[in-house]
C-alpha cells in the first residue's frame, strides 16, 4: 500500500476567529503523485464545520476530467458543494453535460447552449437541438452563451447572430440565461436588451469593469464570481467591485477546470481546478465583503437554487 502524505498548510482564521473551512480542506492526505487532488483518490477528513455550497459553473465535461469525474464529484460532496451546475459550450459539451448529470439526479444539473468561441460551427440544426436537449431533466439553463471580443476565435457577426438566437430560445423556454463576457459589453448589452424580455440572467465569471458591473446590475442581472478574485495579480479590481453587488445577485463558482484559486497555499501542480476548491472562493469574496463566511454562503446558495428553480438535496 502507498505511503500517505500530509500537506503542511498556513492556517488563517476567518471572520469568526476558527480555521478557515478553505484550510481544514487542505489538511487532507493523499498518495504520492505528480499532481494534487488530480488523479488519485483523495481522503478528505469529516469536518466540523461545512458550508451547503452551489457552484454554478463547473466544465466537468472536459476532457481533462475523463479519467477520474467520479472521484471529482465525490471530493466536491465530501467539500460541502452539494449541488454543481455543469457549463456545455458547445452541443456535443452539452449533451456530455446532460448525460453525466441525469447520472446524479440530486445533485448535478446542466446547462446547454454555444460558447461564443464556438459559434462559427453552428449551422440550421444547432437550435433545434439545443431545444431539444433543454427539455431533457436535469436541464436548468440556457448557455454558456454570450461574446468573447477578447479572443475572437469566431467571427464577431457569427458570435453575435447565435447569442441573439440563444437568447431568443431561452425566452421561448422561460430557461434562465448562463452568460459569457469578455472584452464586448456595449455589444453586450444592446443584443440583451433587444431580445431578453423577462428570463432571469446571469454574467458568469464576471470580470469587468465598474460601469459594465453597474449597467448588469441596473438590468436586473446576477453576477458570477470565480477564483480570479483571488488572484493577487489581477483580481484587485474584482475584490473592490465585488463590494457593489447585492448579495442576493451574487452567487459562485470555480470555473473548473480552469482557475485554480491562487490563495491556496498549496496548488494542484497539473494546475487544474475542481469543484472542492470552492470554498476558496467563498472565502476570498467573503473577506471582501467583510461578512460571516456562513452567511455569504447560505445567501449564494439560495440564490443559485432560486435562480436555477433546484430544491435542496434531500
């Protein structure tokens, strides 16, 4: 059998004086290997104190989780993140996204849609199928949709043509809107104000500025917020302006398996994020804000389960 190894850890309290939740996550072990909480089993210790946390965005259909997904989901459940929402981006992503969450009914759902750097292979059958998959259980939104003027790895017409037709969809469907903005918010705004009429919205991953945060939130939109806030290289802007959201707009997620929150004093050396690191997340927005993590953490979550209408796992 393996030798186990132990991770030394720096331990800061939190806003109520006890070791951090973040923290006692990382006083785990795990069996000698390149790579940390990757590819191995990991044992994560029963803990005294756990938040009922959502993470509304994770990529759990990427190829980087094929070979240990369950072991993924199962160190999420053991972190306290009861309920992840996997993002599809494309339509094979999200009929991989569907499939894996009706495989854990209480607590994986899906989202289905065409990430903007995919929309220059959308064709006549990509609604059609989007419609159809958004029927199937376990569906409980429309995207990840949007513009990515940043990158622009689909022509900015093809990206702007297939958000409008998504968010047309998502309104036929009253399905909530999953969003993706980067570097396009005027564009943005004007297709979302044309079409969305009433479904609810929100900006996943949000990292923008002051009057984009400002004219999301004057249209009603929530805001999703990733490890970039504890990014100490270019999350400052993040961790000022997240400030400014009502908390009950605000909601998390990791983004995974990209991100890896930096404020972890020790990093997965493959580099890749996973769904129990989000309280890493939780924490740095919680610091921010200068409240209880508790309470950021149950008012997050009843916002996700309202948002995404999901009941709590029995």
């Amino acid at each position: 059998m393996a030798r186990k190894v132990g991770f030394s850890v720096f331990l800061f309290p939190d806003s109520v004086g006890q070791m951090s939740f973040a923290n006692k996550l990382l006083s785990i072990s795990t069996r000698p290997s390149d790579t940390f909480a990757a590819k191995n089993e990991v044992e994560i210790n029963k803990m005294s104190e756990r938040y009922d946390l959502i993470d509304i965005g994770i990529n759990l259909a990427h190829r980087s989780f094929q070979e240990d997904r369950e072991a993924v989901i199962q160190r999420a459940l053991d972190a306290g993140v009861t309920t992840m929402i996997i993002t599809g981006t494309n339509q094979v992503r999200s009929q991989e996204a569907q499939r894996i969450a009706s495989g854990h009914p209480t607590h994986l759902f899906a989202t289905v849609g065409v990430h903007p750097h995919y929309s220059r292979d959308c064709n006549a059958d990509t609604i059609p199928e989007l419609k159809r998959l958004a029927a199937l259980s376990q569906v409980v939104a429309i995207g990840e949709c949007g513009l990515d003027f940043n990158r622009d790895f689909s022509p900015r017409p093809q990206q702007e043509k297939w958000f409008e037709a998504q968010v047309a969809l998502a309104e036929e469907l009253q399905k909530p809107l999953f969003l993706h903005e980067r570097d396009a918010s005027q564009r943005f705004t004007e297709i979302l104000l044309a079409v969305r009429k009433s479904v609810p919205a929100v900006v996943h991953c949000f990292t923008g500025s002051r009057e984009a945060l400002k004219t999301y939130l004057d249209m009603g939109l929530h805001i999703g917020i990733t490890g970039w806030i504890c990014d100490e290289r270019r999350g400052q802007s993040l961790r000022q302006l997240v400030r400014e959201i009502p908390l009950d707009r605000l909601m998390v997620e990791t983004d995974a398996p990209f991100l890896v929150p930096r404020s972890m004093p020790t990093r997965p050396k493959d580099g890749r994020n996973e769904p129990c690191y989000l309280p890493f997340v939780l924490e740095a927005v919680a610091d921010c804000l200068g409240k209880p993590c508790v309470e950021v953490a149950n008012t997050t979550t009843a916002t996700a389960r309202d948002f995404f209408r999901i009941k709590k796992p029995s």
